[in-house]
C-alpha cells in the first residue's frame, strides 16, 4: 500500500511541521521546566502562572467525619457528602448529585446564581439519610468547593475571581472572593455550611488520589481543557515570602499557558487567531481535547482547496468551525475495517461527504499526526513536571516510586493519544526512570479530594 501522504504535499509539510522526534522533545520538556522555574521565582513572570493553592497538608488517609465538596466548572454543579471513616476504612459511603445550571443563571448576576446553588444545596443536605456522624452542636458542615475557574487565590479558604470563561458572565463577580460569594448565600438561605477549602480541578485529582496512594506527586487533567498541579517543596519557591518555608505545598502551574518552542504550523497560527485568547495558552490548544478536531478540520479544508480530496468541491459543513471534534477523531482512529467504512461513516454524517477508500486514508493520517502530536507534547510537559520535582527531591534517583493521577475524557478514551503519550515518557525518561513513573487513570477522585481538603483544613 503506498503512503498516501506522499502523493499530497500539504499532508507532507504539515505532517512535517509538526513532527517531535526525542531532541525536539527533550527540549521542549526543558524549555517547560525554564518556564516553571520563572514562575516560581516572581510573581507574573514566566509563561506559567505556578499559582500558590494553599493546599500545604496533603489528605493522610486518616481523616475522619462527614465532609462536602461542591464542583462548579461547567453546565452543570455537583454536591456531594463524604463519610470518611479513616485509615481503615477510608470511604464508608458518599453521595452526590448533579444539577444542571439554567442558562440565564450564567450570565444573570452573583446572588441569582449562588442563591440557586444554595437552594439545591438545601435541598441535598435536607434529603440526607442520618449516617454514622452527626454534626456537633455550633459546628457548620464544611465544603470543599472545586471551581474551576481562573482564580487568585490568597488562602486556602479564600480566592477572587480573575475572569469568567466557558460561558460563563456573572455579573459584579470579578476581583470579588467567590467563596464569599458563597458563604453568604448560604448564610441567605439559613445553611448551616461553610467552605474550608477552595481548589481547582487538579488539585482536588491530586488529592483524591493522594489520599489511597501516598506517591501521588502530580495531578493532571486531560480534558476539554488541561493543567497539572504538583507537591512543590516550599524552600524552592522564592515567589514564597513566607517565614516558615519548610515543608511541602501544591503549585497549580497552569501549564497550558506555556508558549515558547512548539512545532506550530500554519494551521495552528490560524485557528488561535480566530480563538478567544488569541497568542495565548498555545500549549494548551495543541494538546487539550476543545481543538485537535478544529486542527484536523483546518487541514482537511486546504487539502480539499487544493487537491481533490473529496472530489471536486469541498463539503460545506467542513468550513464550519469546529464540526470536527476530538471525539470523532477517535473513533475514525478505531476504524479496523477494510475498507475504513467507520471512518466513511463519520465522514458522512458530520461533513456529509461521500469518500473513497484514499481519501479515508489520508483523513486518518492528519488524525493521527495531531494526535501524536499532541500526546507527545503532553508527555513532554509531565516530564518537565517530573524533573523539576526529580531535581528537589531525588525520589526516581533513589528508585522511589511516582504517581502521576490523571483525570479527563480525552486522557481516558484516546487510546492513540495514550500510547503517543506514554511514548514521550519512555523516551525522555529513559526506561529505568520510566518504570518507577506510574500514570494513574483516576477518574472522577476530584470531589473526594475536595472533601478530603475541607476535612484537613477544617476550622474546628
Ligand atoms: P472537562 O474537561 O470539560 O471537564 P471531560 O474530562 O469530560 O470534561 O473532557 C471532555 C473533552 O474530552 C471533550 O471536549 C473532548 O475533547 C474529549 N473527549 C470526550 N469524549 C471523547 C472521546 N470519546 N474520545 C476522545 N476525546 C473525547
């Protein structure tokens, strides 16, 4: 079978432009630990925010009591109720809920929506069945609140809003402390809760994770959109004015803003024109789940402009921005048909095109280019992660096991993405390093790790 990519040049140049052999990589990862170690240094400086979360007592596993997290990141919130019966046996039971949020609650104002969350609130708490703990006279139930969204954070329990994004347009909210915001519509609604402790996403991973595993070092999320959040030894954090500098603390790096060498192409410099953020978080869009679709869809349409990959003309629907997305990226890969009739079949449903066996090829082939692409930069970046943390602490040098917990659907169901990944590790690391660097699928643990957090850093 010959290589269809070589009867089209565009497909050549672009699988070109974005190759990432080992030394491409390795200074990639190098040029992440640059950025890291600059953000750490003095606030603002560097590509990556290393923004300080507060979360210095990690989960032992011996926590006790009924705790709550409640996650805000998207369409929906989800509260959930903990019961956490200590290093036996940890987890004896939790509950949780999801609600989805009406839209004019996005873009209405702050008592609106925190007064309908304290409602559903209420509501959760009001249906609980009476469990093995009971709340002490004069104490509050503790929440840990996961929201992910670009927070300044300036303490465990507190943090102002620096922009609204995913849709989201609550008014009076920017430069005010969320948590605030929320305890007082609770204290509105006659809710005996507060918030002991306010994370992002990742941290509330590496958390949940770190609470079965005590070799939990990184969280990363692999979805829509993608962070890592690491253990940080306090004495390396010049940025860190603080006396009493000893001891660990988690460092949420925003690692998507990370910019400098990447194998962009043209395809990429256009799609981050048009984005919302433009110059900005280009890491983040060769990597995360929201824009492999869209870089495949740009390619695919200049393919079409000039050759006849579909024929003569070009579907309508492919100069629709993202109509391609991750997830049919994945399951065209998955094809093992003959005669790629899957990949025929998303092809004519989503562009409505009818294609040929060459054709279906070649789409395959810019799948795959993005999405190897794509996995191995993220390798690069938890590489970088695992040296700046390897540089500190010595723990691979002295063959102590590492656990990298991973959540996010992209992560979960890209197997292609996966392998690509986990190639850049074993590459980078080298074999011996690598095999003491466990990536850890775990789904979900973000608002046990929330609850977990309030658990430590409760005020009673
Ligand atoms: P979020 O990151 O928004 O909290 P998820 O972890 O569920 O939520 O990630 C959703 C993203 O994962 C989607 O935007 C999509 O890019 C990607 N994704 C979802 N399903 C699949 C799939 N089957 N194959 C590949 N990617 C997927």
């Amino acid at each position: 079978q010959p290589n269809s990519a070589s009867l089209c040049p565009i497909l050549t140049k672009f699988q070109n432009d974005c190759a990432t052999p080992t030394p491409y990589l390795r200074k990639v990862a190098d040029a992440i630990v640059d950025e890291m170690q600059a953000g750490l240094a003095v606030e603002g400086e560097g590509e990556l925010d290393m923004i300080l979360t507060y979360v210095d007592a990690l989960p032992s596993g011996n926590e006790e009591g009924l705790f709550y997290a409640l996650d805000l990141g998207g369409t929906n919130f989800r509260v959930r109720s903990v019961q956490l019966g200590g290093k036996e046996e940890r987890v004896i039971a939790t509950e949780s809920e999801q609600i989805s949020i009406p839209k004019e609650l996005m873009i209405g104002t702050s008592e609106e929506l925190f007064g309908f969350i304290a409602t559903k609130l209420a509501s959760f708490v009001a249906k609980e069945k009476p469990g093995r703990f009971q709340l002490e006279q004069g104490r509050k139930r503790e929440i840990g609140f996961t929201f992910s969204f670009p927070v300044k954070q300036t303490s465990i329990d507190s943090g102002t809003l620096m922009k609204w994004t995913k849709g989201f347009h609550v008014s009076g909210m920017e430069g005010k402390n969320v948590v605030a915001c929320l305890n007082e519509a609770m204290e509105v609604h006659g809710l005996n809760m507060r918030v002991s402790a306010l994370v992002n996403d990742g941290v509330g991973t590496l958390a949940g994770a770190r609470y079965w595993d005590e070799d939990v070092m990184v969280g990363v999320i692999l979805g829509t959109g993608t962070n890592a959040c690491y253990v940080e030894q306090k004495h390396k954090i010049p940025k860190l004015q603080s006396k009493s500098s000893s001891g660990t603390t988690v460092i949420n790096t925003e690692w998507g803003g990370y910019s400098k060498i990447l194998p962009r192409t043209v395809f990429d410099q256009e799609m981050d024109e048009k984005s919302l953020n433009p110059g900005e978080h280009l890491y983040e869009k060769m990597i995360s789940g929201m824009y492999l679709g869209e870089i495949v869809r740009r390619v695919l349409l200049q393919m079409c402009k000039t050759s006849d990959l579909f024929g003569q003309f070009a579907p309508a629907k492919l100069s629709k921005p993202f109509v391609l997305r991750t997830e049919h990226l994945c399951k065209m890969q998955e094809d093992n048909t003959d005669d790629l009739q899957n990949v025929g079949s998303v092809l004519y449903e989503f562009l409505e095109v009818e294609t040929n066996l060459n054709a279906r090829r070649r789409v395959v082939e810019v799948c795959d280019t993005v999405v190897k692409r794509g996995g191995r930069l993220a390798g690069a970046g938890i590489v970088a992660v695992l040296e700046k943390i390897e540089k500190d602490t010595k723990r691979m040098s002295s063959g102590k096991r590492t656990v990298v917990a991973m959540d996010g659907a992209l992560y979960e169901k890209y197997p292609q993405y996966r392998s690509y990944m986990q190639d850049a590790l074993v590459e980078l690391l080298g074999h011996k390093f690598a095999s003491d660097v466990v990536i850890k699928h775990t789904k979900d643990v973000s608002g046990i790790g929330a609850a977990v957090l309030a658990a430590t850093n409760s005020i009673y």
